[in-house]
C-alpha cells in the first residue's frame, strides 16, 4: 500500500480485513486511497476494543481507552473511527463514515476519504472523551475542540477553532455519586449516512439472489438507516436492574420519551436497545416514574447501595407512558431479521491457526 501513496499510483479501493486487530495497516490505507475512495475495515479483537480488561493495548493500537458499560460495542466502533480520522488527518485528508457495523464479534465499517484542509481541522470538533459512571453506566460528553464562525464585513465565513471548557461533570456520578472512569478520545460524530445506506438497500432490493444473507443485510442496514446520530444506547432491562424493579417494555419507554419531548431509535449493535436525544437524567426520570407505578421492596437493597442513591431522587418530569404512534419504529412494523441469532451455542470467533511442530527426523532419515 505505501508504493501507491502518490497520487497517479492511489487506488479506489482499500479493504482491510486481517486476523485481530487492523491498526498496523491504517497508515498506509488511508494514505494510498483515491480522494473520494473507500476504505472498508474489519477488526475482530472485541476483547480489546469492548472490554477494559486491556485499555493500555487498546491505547496502543486505537489511541483511545475502551469502555466498560452495555454500549461497549458502539464505543468499539467509535474508537476504530476515531484510529482512522486521526490517522487521514496527518496527510491532510478526513473521513466520511458510510457504514459502522458491530456485527457478531467484529465491526466493519466503510468510509469515504477525501482531502481538505478545512474538514481536517473539524475532526476536532468530532473527538470526544466520556466519563463513565462505574455504577449506572450513565455517560457525560466532553468535546476536545469546538468551532466559532465569524462572518467579516465582506460577507465571509471565519472558522475559529478553540479549546473546549471542561469538565462538563463533577468528580462523582451526578445520579448515583458513584465514581466515573475515563473512556476515549473517540469519534463522536454520525456512524452512517443515511443516504448511502439508503442507496445500498435500494440496490439490495433488486439484486436479493446474489447475496445469501441478503435478509440480515436489509434488517440490519434499515436499523443503521433509522438510528440516531446521538452517542450510545441502553437496555430497558439493564436500567431496571440498577433501580430494582419490574422491567418496562420498551415500548413503554419509548412512549414515555417520545411524549416527553425527545426522539428515539433503535441501535443494531443490540437486541432490545434503544438510543435517544434525552439525557441519562431524563431517561432516569421515565424510569422513577414508573418506580412510583410499580414499588420497588426497599428491604431487600443494601444500605449502601447505588441503587438507593438512584432511588432517592424525584423525577424531574411525570413521564406519559401511553402509547405513542411513533413507539414502534419503521423497521419495527416490517416483517425483518434486523438482529440475528448465532446458529449454534458457544458460536464465535476461533482460536488463531498455530503450526505444529516440526516433523522429528527418524533414524533413516540422517
């Protein structure tokens, strides 16, 4: 890949997909591809990306700390982004995610990349670090950078790149006053263009024969194409394990936040996952609410607790949960496989091929 670094040498496409993890490779990828060429990346080291059992690993290939929470597998995509973004930033080139998928027990994700030393400049403004809670796993955002324009007498645009104030939360948990640990720099913009995918399910649709998964491909690129562009999702049934109760279906919840004001998704990196514009706080606020439904027994949680921390605030709204029309999204109502299950027990990635040893010479033979 490096001898096609110069421009008349640059290829359209790039595909990386090796054993493990694909950083040793991004340097020269992003480098020898056409401007306007796509770059598709495989990594299947999960252990690394979606665990914090070795964050000083994940530092070294991707530049970032992994996250510990049920998310961890849009944090894997994120981290990958942000390894790419960072790395076409260096020769004056930046990335446009197509597609980011955390399929399995790998993510894939394709990418445009271009050149402009204006869109380089912005990649500031779509790295983040989040500070994690290590009890209710609520998440607060903090850019690295952001952007101030400034319009001249002339009628031009000036884009001012600054520092970003911080932190955005207190040393503890706001909801739980539990301890947060750090997770990223990661890439904090959109994961998809809805758009291309739009294009790849048309095409999808009228060439079905030729791909043999192509019923999982249009159920999980229509999730992709309907998921919101806000960071990270959650379970109805994890949250309802933090506050000790019954546990809402989600279409309940998502009544309750579609009354309230915000908007909701589902993510295709989990089954029964919802992602929203509300904040922790909100979303927390929908589940006291249907605390003061459903009681929790408070005999059988521990004095010192997280849960009762969580318990002892008052929603900061009476969520609505009657059904809202929007409650079931579009990929919802079609008859789709948008989250595919492993074909066996135990299904997952293989132990990597190891040679045997070397063949003992017989008496004969010397």
């Amino acid at each position: 890949m490096y001898s096609h670094r110069e421009e008349k040498n640059r290829v359209d496409v790039v595909d990386l997909d090796p054993y493990g993890t694909a950083a040793p490779f991004i340097d020269a990828a992003v480098q020898c591809v056409k401007d306007g060429g796509l770059l598709c990346v495989t990594c299947t080291d999960l252990s690394v990306l979606a665990t914090t059992n070795y964050p000083e690993k994940c530092f070294s290939n991707y530049g970032g700390v992994p996250v510990k929470a049920e998310y961890c597998h849009e944090a894997a995509l994120r981290l990958v982004l942000h390894t790419l973004s960072t790395s076409a930033s260096r020769y004056g080139r930046y990335i446009e995610p197509l597609v980011s998928l955390s399929i399995d027990f790998y993510v894939r994700i394709f990418v445009r990349v271009r050149t402009s030393p204006l869109e380089v400049k912005r990649a500031l403004t779509k790295t983040s670090a989040y500070y994690i809670c290590s009890a209710c796993q609520s998440f607060y955002e903090q850019p690295l950078g952001r952007v101030v324009e400034k319009q001249s007498a002339a009628g031009n645009v000036n884009y001012l790149f600054k520092i970003q104030n911080g932190p955005g939360v207190a040393e503890k948990c706001p909801e739980c006053d539990s301890a947060l640990h750090m997770a990223g720099p990661m890439w904090s913009g959109p994961l998809h263009d809805a758009n291309f995918v739009s294009k790849v399910l048309e095409h999808l649709e009228a060439n079905q024969d030729k791909y043999g998964t192509a019923v999982r491909m249009k159920g999980m690129l229509t999730v992709a194409q309907e998921e919101l562009k806000a960071p990270f999702y959650f379970t109805p049934a994890k949250l309802a394990s933090f506050f000790h109760c019954i546990t809402p279906t989600l279409e309940e919840i998502a009544s309750a936040l579609l009354h309230a004001g915000h908007k909701i998704s589902r993510s295709h990196a989990c089954a029964g996952s919802l992602k929203t514009t509300a904040t922790r706080e909100d979303v927390h606020s929908v589940f006291r609410s249907w605390i003061k439904l459903n009681p929790v027994k408070m005999e059988n949680i521990s004095e010192n607790s997280p849960t009762r921390r969580l318990l002892a605030k008052e929603p900061s709204f009476e969520a609505n949960f009657k059904r809202h029309p929007d409650s079931v999204t579009p990929s919802g109502k079609m008859k789709l496989v948008r989250y595919q299950e492993n074909p066996t027990s135990h299904w997952g990635p293989g132990t990597k091929a190891v040679g045997g040893s070397k063949r003992k010479r017989a008496k004969d033979d010397v």
